[in-house]
C-alpha cells in the first residue's frame, strides 16, 4: 500500500505522451542545444540557429510517433525544416501529437555570447496546441500564486485592457508585496516605452531585456526566480511555449495576436500591406480581423491535457546553465522539464565519449 506523501500518485497521473516521449524530449532539446553552443559567441545568429535547427529535427525524427509541427521556424515557404505543418518523427505507432519547437530561442543572445539562449520545444496530444500564425502576441504572465488569489478574489483579475497599475496591485497583493518589490521583465523595444513608462510610474523594477522573454514567463511560476510578471508584445509562439509551461506549473497568461505593424505603430500604408501579405494566410487558419483581438487565456492556447515541456540553456541564464563543452564532442548541458503530471526535473547531463581519456568528474 503506497503512502500518502510518496511520488506514486503523481507518477501514475502521467498520460501516454508524457510517459513515453518526455524522456526522449529531453534529449532532442539537449541535442538542439549542444549544437547551438559550438556557434556561441560567433557572432552569426543564422547559422547558430541553422545547426540547432538541423539537430533538433534529426533527434525528432528518431522518435516513434506521428507528430505535426504546429509552432515552428515559419510557414513552409519560409523555413526549409521544422515548418509549421511538417511531419516528424517516425510515424510508427499510436501517438499522435502536435509541437510546438523553438530551437535556438534568443538567436542573438547565442551569436553575442550574451545570457537567456535556450532550446525548448513543447508536445500535446493533436489539437493540444494552439495554430499559431508567425506573428506578434501581446501578454502577461504571472505565476500560481497569482492565480489562487484570483480564485479567491474573483473581483481581482489581471486583465489586458486593464491599466498597467491595476495588473500590479492585483499581483503585489497575491505575492504579499509592496509594488516597489515586484520585477516586470519586458522587451526593449520602442513599441514598449510607453507600457515601460507606465510601469515605473507604478514604482515597480524594469527587468529590460533584449531578446527572449520565453524563460523570464516560466520563470514567474518558479519561486526564487525574482521574476515576478512578464508584459508585452512578442512572438506568437514564444507565447504558446509560455502557455505548455504555465498549464503545467499552475501560472497563467493572456494574450492577444497582433500585427508586428500594429504593434510597433507602423504607418497605415505598411499595416494595409501587412493585412493584404497575412490575412489571407490567416483566415486559413481561422484568425479573422473580427477575431483577432480576442483575449487567449492559458487554455486555449493549450487546451491539451497530456502536455510535456522541455528547455535546455545555451547561454547562462537565471534558471538554466549554459552549455559547457569539453573537447571531442563532449558537453554538459542543463535542463528543466515537465509533464501535466506535475512533476517537474532540472536536470544535469554529461556527454562523455571516452571514460578513459575524460572520466566523470564530480563538481
């Protein structure tokens, strides 16, 4: 008879995906990682990610089930591999899923040397994961403890439309915090200046960042990661990732799909040439300009419910470690994934090829 407080309960709860291809995930994200370290600091952002990329599908393909990329590096005329709608894997057996891959998320962070370049990727089962067009998305993203004061208060909800200050109040009073002790990690773009400005005058700290927001979202739900809220607007499917991770930990997100025009207050003419490029494309994908502003909760950017998550660094980061390598192919990588079971790993791993010429050390 198992006792209450053991991890058995939890290992049962895992659905088939997270118990048969979650392992497997890690070392896909590993692999894209790895690949992506040898480029750090060259200065060439493409062919980093270009190398992240080739690894990442390779390492896919060698998994038994039948998956669609849902979330990937663009439409198929944009990327030559890991294209919205590609098939990976071997499609052998009866698990059929849709992913979401970010191979090389922070592409400049990794060609610069710079800290936060990650790996990441998230399954579901089909039609687990929001079709995300290859545009902009608007957002917040707060943790669980954010989220139980809502249930608690249900008068106290974050919103999108709400001033930037009510968001904060809500968030310090959940958090048990002055607004002065909150940290808002946002982009540093001009399209954020006026949100940037909006926050200081609450009193709250401006974490600006020059790329890759996706792990400064997860991190609001790990406690201890002094991250406390992430705002605005960035790429469709960093946010869908966001979302695999907060359906996990508990946290949540809102966001809304944006023109990359709109967003960054392009002329009329640039926005009317952007509408006439990617509406089409959209409508196929059912996003109508009627529709387009709807607010996407947690849920319905990742409705599945056998949800599995996997980052690795590249680069240091807040959360993760950066790739060390150490000659002939060999490498210690660190990781963090996670299932709708709820348990969750950090996870290190060394590559050695030789254990004679390179034994395992303990640190």
């Amino acid at each position: 008879m198992s006792h209450k407080k053991t991890a058995e309960a939890m290992i049962k709860c895992a659905g088939p995906i997270e118990s048969a291809l979650l392992p497997r995930l890690l070392h896909v994200t590993e692999a894209a990682a790895i690949a992506a370290s040898y480029q750090m600091g060259r200065g060439n952002k493409y062919y980093a990610d270009q190398v992240s990329v080739e690894a990442m599908r390779r390492t896919l393909n060698y998994l038994d089930m039948k998956g669609i990329i849902k979330i990937g590096e663009g439409e198929r005329d944009e990327a030559p591999m890991l294209y919205i709608g590609e098939h990976v894997g071997t499609w052998k057996g009866d698990l059929e899923v849709d992913i979401a891959v970010d191979p090389l998320e922070g592409t400049n962070l990794a060609a610069n040397g710079t800290p936060g370049a990650i790996s990441v990727m998230a399954m579901a089962e089909r039609g687990g994961l929001f079709h995300g067009p290859d545009i902009y998305m608007d957002k917040i993203v707060v943790g669980s403890e954010v989220v139980r004061y809502e249930r608690r208060h249900p008068e106290d909800s974050i919103s999108l439309d709400a001033p930037v200050r009510d968001n904060l109040q809500i968030v310090a009073k959940a958090l048990n915090r002055n607004i002065d002790e909150l940290v808002v990690v946002i982009l540093d773009r001009p399209r954020h200046e006026a949100k940037i400005k909006e926050i200081r005058e609450t009193g709250a700290r401006v974490n600006l960042i020059t790329d890759g927001d996706l792990m400064p979202g997860v991190s609001t739900a790990i406690r201890g990661s002094g991250v406390h809220v992430v705002m605005g607007a960035g790429g469709s499917g960093e946010a869908v990732l966001i979302a695999a991770a907060m359906k996990i930990l508990g946290g949540k997100i809102l966001a809304r799909l944006v023109l990359p025009t709109v967003a960054n207050a392009g002329s009329e003419e640039a926005i009317a040439k952007e509408k006439a490029e990617k509406m089409p494309r959209l409508e196929k994908m059912g996003i109508t300009e009627m529709n387009m502003s709807d607010v996407l909760d947690t849920n319905q950017l990742v409705p599945g419910n056998d949800v599995i998550f996997s980052a690795t660094g590249v680069t240091p980061g807040t959360i993760l470690k950066g790739v060390n390598l150490f000659g002939e192919g060999d490498a210690r990588v660190h990781s963090l994934t996670m299932g709708s079971s709820g348990v969750v790993k950090f996870t290190d791993t060394m590559y050695i090829h030789d254990k004679e010429a390179t034994p395992l050390r303990f640190i």
